[in-house]
C-alpha cells in the first residue's frame, strides 16, 4: 500500500501549510506504519522543543481504500499556546544547560506544578556544578495570548572542598579512608567542588566500607 493522502486537523492556513511541509510523509511513498508513527512523533517533540510545550499530534487510525491499495492518513493537531521561558540573575550557567533541565517538554504540560519541578533541576544543574547555596523561584504568567514561564535564580557563591578531616576513626587509618571518596580538594585534574549529593554517596561508600569488616553498627557522618 502506499499513501494516498495526509490530512492536518485541529489547524488551517499557513499553520497547517507549515505543519504539513515538515511532516515527512509524500504522498505516494510506501505506507509503513512505523515510519508515519516516528514521523508524526518527530513533528510533536519539535514543537514542543520550539516552546509549544503542550502540543499534542495524534495519529487517526489509518483508512485503506482496497480499489486504490492507497492508505489516508489523518492527524489530529492540538498545538496549544506558545511559552516564552526567561532567565534572571544567571551569569555563571550556560542557559542553553539551564534549559535543557526543563520538563516541560516531557511532561506535555504546563502549570504550577511542573514550573515547581523545572525550577528544582535548575538548582540540580547548579548544585552539580558547586553552586551549593542556590535558590531559585519560578512564575507562570499569562497575558492574552502570551504565556511566559520565568525564573529568578539567586546564584550564589560556588563551593569547593577546602580540607577533608576524619574524626573517630580507630580501626583505619583516615588516608585509608579519604582515599575511597570521590570528595576531593583542590588538585591536579580536581576542580574540588562540592556536591552534596557526591558527599552523601562517600558516606554511604565507607559506612558498606566499615560494615563489610565487622563493624555493623558503624555511624558515618558530617561531623557536628
């Protein structure tokens, strides 16, 4: 079978011309319905990943005239409003890897709840890279037509391990210890940012260290 027609609807005029000129489908071609499922997918996520994050393209159950052994395609198109999405106080962070932490385009939605969830990666994004103490605060504004998604971030300063000191530790030497954690001051090849979350694993690396040598009610934490 090959495809004899494919139809946008949901859209009209110019928007339909451009949807339809970027779905990849002639008529004509073989019909394979895979490739018209990958197709139409592709088309969702570059709209989604153009700002219209709640664009949703569903594929109609394809009609086959047996006469013509011809395949009519339809689409429907839900394109949805188109979102603006600002950064503020950023100066230290690339924001094309700010923006590639955002949810949106995953979830097909956007609302309190997913600006929440987006402006928890951005802290992510920045705590990865050292910047402990970051905060940042995200807003959903609609204005008409115009809808923008805006986060204010407060940076702050970026944290590196100054010194790693062990306490208590009677039964291992500490340069035994500090030798198995991925926390590191500042060396060569070591940039010695800080990461909570690598700090949290070190903990856990050296509580399993502990238990596995006999000591199972061994405590391992920050020191108070």
């Amino acid at each position: 079978a090959r495809i004899g027609g494919v139809e946008l609807r949901g859209v009209n005029g110019a928007e339909a011309a451009a949807l339809r000129k970027a779905l990849p489908l002639d008529v004509g071609e073989a019909y394979r319905r895979r490739t018209v499922r990958d197709a139409v997918q592709k088309l969702e996520d570059e709209l989604r990943q153009d700002g219209y994050f709640a664009a949703r393209l569903r594929l109609a159950e394809p009609a086959w005239d047996a006469a013509s052994d011809r395949v009519a395609i339809e689409v429907q198109v839900e394109r949805g409003p188109r979102y603006q999405v600002e950064f503020h106080g950023v100066t230290e962070m690339k924001e094309s890897d700010l923006r590639a932490r955002l949810t949106f385009r995953d979830a097909g939605a956007v609302d309190d709840t997913e600006v929440s969830t987006s402006a928890r990666e951005v802290e992510a994004a920045y705590r990865e890279s050292g910047f402990h103490f970051v905060q940042v605060s995200g807003s959903l504004r609609r204005d008409g037509e115009s809808r923008t998604i805006r986060f204010a971030v407060v940076e702050g300063p970026r944290v590196t391990v100054e010194e790693i000191a062990v306490s208590g530790n009677l039964a291992f030497p500490a340069k035994q210890l500090t030798g198995r954690l991925d926390t590191r001051a500042p060396g060569v090849l070591r940039s010695g940012v800080f990461r909570q979350d690598v700090l949290d694993r070190d903990l856990l690396v050296l509580t399993a260290f502990y238990r596995t040598r006999g000591f199972p009610e061994v405590a391992v934490g920050p020191a108070e």
